[in-house]
C-alpha cells in the first residue's frame, strides 16, 4: 500500500474541510503499523483511503502496486472485498445472526455456495479461538469475543491486508492487548496490518508508528 501526495477534501455545503493536506506513506508487506493522532487529525480518512473505500481527492494511492485513485466505485469494491478486511471500533455486527453466520457475510457477497461459506467461517472463528461461541449471538458474546467475530469476518476472504480502526476504543486494555495479540498472529502469517489508535500501549505495541497532525505526517516522512 503506497498514499502519494493524497489529499481528501470533504464538502460541508459551502464550505470544504481537507482532512488530508499531502500525505507521503509506504507500508510494506508484513508491516504492523500504528497510525496515531489527535482526534480530527485525518487517521479515519487515510485508513478509508488506504483500503479503498474512498477516493483521494488529489494524489494517488497504490494497493498491491495498482493506482485504485481513479477506479469506478464497483471496481473498488471488488478489490476491497479480495483484498483488504476491515475491522472498527463498535464491532458492526448483525446482532440477530450467531457468530458464524456474520463471520459468513462476506463469503456470500463473493458468491460462495453455503458448504464453503459455513466451513471457511468457522475455520476463521477458530482462527481467533472462538469455535466454541460459534453458535451465539453478539448479544451472548463479551466486547472482547465480539471484536474477535469482527476480526474472523474481516479474515473470511483471506485478504493480505487488515486496516483496524479504534479497534480496542471500546475495550479495556487487558482485552485490548489480546485483541493485539491477535493482530501480531496475522503479522505473523504474512499479513499487513494497519491499527487506527490515540491509545500509547496499542502503538507501544506495533512495529511502526506513524502520527497524523492536522492531516500531515508529523515527521513529513512515512515513505518508509
Ligand atoms: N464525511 C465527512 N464529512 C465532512 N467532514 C468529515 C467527514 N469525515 C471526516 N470529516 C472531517 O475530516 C477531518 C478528519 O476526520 P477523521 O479522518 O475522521 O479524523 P480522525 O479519525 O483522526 O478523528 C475532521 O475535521 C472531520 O470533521
Ligand atoms: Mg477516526
């Protein structure tokens, strides 16, 4: 993933407000970065640029060395859906499907058949040790497992990159740490991964920080 000179510029009515002025920054495949900053800094916005969901406004970004800055939406989406796996704050979970059945959602929207979707489902459910929850619902499940559901969904169609936003925000830092744990272990299989956090033990415990200010790279330099 390489951002070159991105810029995002977001409409109000009259008025726009640039939540990204320029930003410069390379991640290598392998790579656990933590991207810091004050709120308003600009992090949501680049890790929405760096998987795809949005378009720069200005500058280009590079997944897997292709230019996605000028793709139309269904392009990207498609990409998106192979390549990258998200992970948020608040979970987004379908709180009347069990486990198995959120952690399948993405298998669908791929068009696997249903055997596929329910076995792959469950191995990435085991993946984050949660085979035994795999029949309960959000509601049934502890912050913690619920992050770990989210994480097995963003791990269903096996994408090399994960862009994680706040994703201990809402838990407490014993949880959290297993929860980063968790992200280590897909470093460890090869994956890329990127963790949105204004906590210092989440990017205490990355390989790599960057830190957003005003939009900009503090250091000016994310080349890496
Ligand atoms: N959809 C949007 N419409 C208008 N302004 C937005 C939108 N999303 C973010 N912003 C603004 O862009 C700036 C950066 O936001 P964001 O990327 O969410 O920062 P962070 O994640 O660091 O808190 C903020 O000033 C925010 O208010
Ligand atoms: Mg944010």
């Amino acid at each position: 993933m390489r951002a070159e000179k991105a810029t995002k510029a977001y409409r109000l009515g009259e008025v726009e407000v640039w939540a990204l002025r320029g930003v410069d920054l390379g991640v290598r495949p392998g790579d656990f970065l933590a991207l810091t900053g004050p709120s308003g800094s600009g992090k949501s916005t680049l890790l929405h640029l760096m998987g795809g969901l949005h378009r720069p406004t200005s500058g280009r970004v590079l997944l897997e060395g292709q230019d996605i800055s000028r793709f139309p939406r269904a392009e990207l989406a498609r990409l998106r859906g192979r390549k990258v796996g998200f992970v948020f704050q608040q979970f987004h979970l379908l709180p009347r499907s069990s486990a198995v059945a959120n952690v399948a959602l993405p298998l669908m929207y791929a068009g696997h058949p249903r055997q596929v979707r329910r076995q792959r489902a469950l191995a990435c459910l085991e993946r984050v040790g949660l085979g035994p929850r795999a029949d309960h619902r959000p509601g049934q499940l502890s912050g913690g497992e619920c992050q770990r559901v989210a994480i097995a969904r963003a791990l269903a169609c096996d994408p090399p990159l994960v862009l994680a936003d706040e994703p201990t925000g809402s838990l407490d830092t014993k949880t959290g740490k297993e929860i980063l744990q968790t992200f280590r272990g897909l470093v460890d299989e090869g994956r890329t991964v990127v963790v949105v956090t204004h906590e210092p033990y989440v990017a205490a415990f990355t390989q790599r920080q960057v830190r957003l200010l005003d939009g900009r790279l503090e250091d000016g330099d994310g080349t890496g």
